[in-house]
C-alpha cells in the first residue's frame, strides 16, 4: 500500500478515537458512555496496527494528534447532533470492513469476522451482564451507529449550497442582461422566495411520507410478531447469522430481543426494516423550517451586494462573495466525505461559477436582443 494512504488511514483512526472518547466524555447514558469508550479503544488499536505499518517505510514516524477537521467536527455536532458524527465515523468503519474483507479475499485469506467491528461491539456488549443492557438499548445504539452520513450536516450544506447556486446563477443572468439594480434585486427576492418555498414543502412532503410508510412498516410487523412470535424469532436468527454470526451468539441475541415485546419489536424494526423508530418522532414541520431558512442563507449571499451597490461592483462583489460561500460550503462536505478540503472547496467553487458564467452569457445574448 501507498505510504501515502497508509498514513491517511492511520489519521482516520486517530481521529475517529478523539471523537468517541470526546463524545462518550458528555454523555449522560452510563451504559452508551460505556460503548462509545469501547468503540475508542478499538479505534486505537486500529491505530496502533497502522502505525507499525507506516514504521516499516519510515522509522522515525509518530502517532498523529487529531487532525483540524476531527477537532471542527466535534464543534459542529454541538450544533447538528453527536449522533451524525457517530453515523458518519460507522460509514468509515463500515468500508473499511468492506475493504478488509475484499483484500483478504483476493489475497486467498480467509476472512475471520473480526472486520465486522461494528457487529463485534453489539456482541460484546450483549454478552456483558455487568452492562446491563437491554434490547432495546440495543436497538437505540443500533439507530445511533447505522450508516446514513449525518443526515442533520447533510441538510445544512446541500440546503444551502441549492439557495446559493440557484441565485447565483438566477442573479447573474438577469444582471447580464443590463437590467436596472431594482429589476435585478427584485428577481433575486423573488428566487429566494420561491427556492425556499419549494425546498421546504419538499422536505415537508419527504419527511411526512416517510414517517407514514414507515410507521405503516411497523405496525404490519407488530400483527406478525403477535400472530407468529417463532417464525419472527427465527427470521432474526437468520438475520444475525446473515451479518456474521454462528448460530449460537444468533439465536441469544435473537432470545434476549425476545425477553418482552417491546424489545422484540425494536430488533425486528431495526434489523429487519432498516428504520430507525427514533426518526419517526421528528417533525416534518421543523424539516420544512429548517430547509426554508438554510436555503435562503445560501440564496442571500449572491444578492446582498445589490442592495448597496449597482453595475460591475455589485457584480463583482456578489461574485466574489459567492465564491467564498461556495469554497465554504465544498469544505463542509469533506466533514462527510474525508476528501481534501482544497479539492472540495474549489470544485464547489468551479461548478458554482461555470453555471454563473452560462446564465449571464445567456443573460447578455438576451439583453441585446431585446435591445434591438
């Protein structure tokens, strides 16, 4: 492997150590504080392997601190919610597993389970009656761990990158086609208005839907559990067994999920459906919300300057502005991606000036149309 890459990969593990030892430190759940430690000491004994790796290319090398964008994302999850950090940090661990396993498998080795790392937490933790955890503890971990990207993060920054190139691209056009400051800002207001509507009723419809497909999902679940309770046990047997497990770990995790009916609803719902109960209980309304108001920040920043200022300096300061909310936003995005935040700031920042430059030449080509 590439000295390079091998270094990057030892980063990620010291950086996905620092955040579940900082978030275990502000948890108030003694048995989720208990996990995320665990997940930490994993994390770096990780770290610890790849470090002897890079030793063998150069000797001299040592561990890593947490890097600048571990330390930013603790800060943004004051803000968007720890448990999208721990989605994204699963995402990482997850493909890693995945890329164990394939390099084993093409290399002749036999895959032992432990790339599983995720799975061999939830076992252990299973398995540790001093833990004293329940199914449904399980179940809450499991929704907190699963792979979805920091759905709250995500939101922020595609939200607002959607506001900040549509305007942009709304304003440019108009103003290359020489129309009066008025006309330009009232476009602008106008797109701003009906972006953030369309945004929010979308999120609104999305979230609203989803909740209501889900819920039906559970509740023909819960008419299958208590019609056949056996048959549903075995399927989640089946399940664990699926994800690595022997068929003896399978079949206690399945009968302690089975200990009432709550727990057994909340494994099957988990395991079986994939959805997080949770999830259920947020408000499509403040989905709506949030997207209006984060779709309007975007659209605000390629408009502003036209309120104080008209012609090429209004032009050029709205340009100019767009671009450092666009490079901004591209470096959000490494936050769930892991990619440079110089390639992802300025590959934000070409598509948002390409689509610039083509709405005001197709601005310009009108007004001078119009013209004659």
């Amino acid at each position: 492997m590439d000295l390079n890459k091998l270094k990057g990969q030892l980063q990620t593990e010291v950086d996905t150590a620092f955040l579940y030892d900082s978030i275990a430190a502000i948890q108030s759940d003694d048995n989720l504080t208990r996990v995320l430690r665990s997940l930490g000491e994993i994390e770096k004994g990780h770290a610890k392997h790849m470090l002897n790796k890079v030793l063998t290319f150069e000797s001299n090398y040592t561990m890593p601190l947490p890097s600048p964008r571990a330390k930013l994302q603790l800060k943004l999850g004051k803000l968007f919610g720890y448990n999208s950090i721990i989605s994204s940090l699963s995402s990482i661990e997850k493909q890693f597993a995945v890329n164990a396993i394939k390099n084993k498998i093409e290399s002749g080795e036999k895959p032992t389970g432990f790339e599983h790392n995720h799975l061999k937490i939830i076992e252990a933790v299973n398995n540790n009656a001093a833990l004293n955890v329940s199914g449904g503890f399980l179940s809450k971990f499991e929704s907190r761990h699963k792979s979805v990207g920091g759905n709250a993060l995500r939101a922020a920054v595609l939200g607002s990158n959607d506001g900040l190139v549509s305007n942009m691209s709304l304003v440019m056009g108009v103003a290359g086609a020489a129309v009066s400051n008025n006309t330009i800002l009232l476009t602008g207001i106008a797109g701003l208005m009906a972006g953030a509507i369309s945004m929010a009723l979308g999120e609104w419809l999305s979230v609203q839907s989803s909740r209501e497909l889900n819920q039906r999902q559970i509740d023909l679940e819960t008419e299958e559990l208590e019609a056949s309770p056996e048959e549903e046990k075995k399927e989640l047997v089946l399940l664990y067994q699926a994800k690595g497990m022997n068929i003896v770990e399978a079949q206690k995790l399945a009968d302690k999920a089975f200990e009432n009916p709550q727990t057994a609803i909340d494994a099957i719902v988990t395991e079986e459906l994939g959805i997080d109960k949770e999830e259920l209980g947020g408000s499509a309304w403040e989905a709506a919300t949030a997207s209006f108001v984060l779709f309007a920040i975007g659209a605000i920043i390629p408009l502003y300057p036209f309120m104080f200022l008209d012609g090429k300096n209004a032009i050029l300061l709205s340009v100019g502005s767009s671009v450092v909310g666009l490079f901004g936003i591209g470096a959000a995005i490494t936050l769930l991606t892991g990619k440079s935040i110089w390639f992802s700031g300025l590959r934000q920042v070409s598509f948002g000036l390409v689509a610039a430059a083509v709405t005001y030449g197709i601005g310009s080509l009108i007004g001078v149309s119009l013209a004659r």
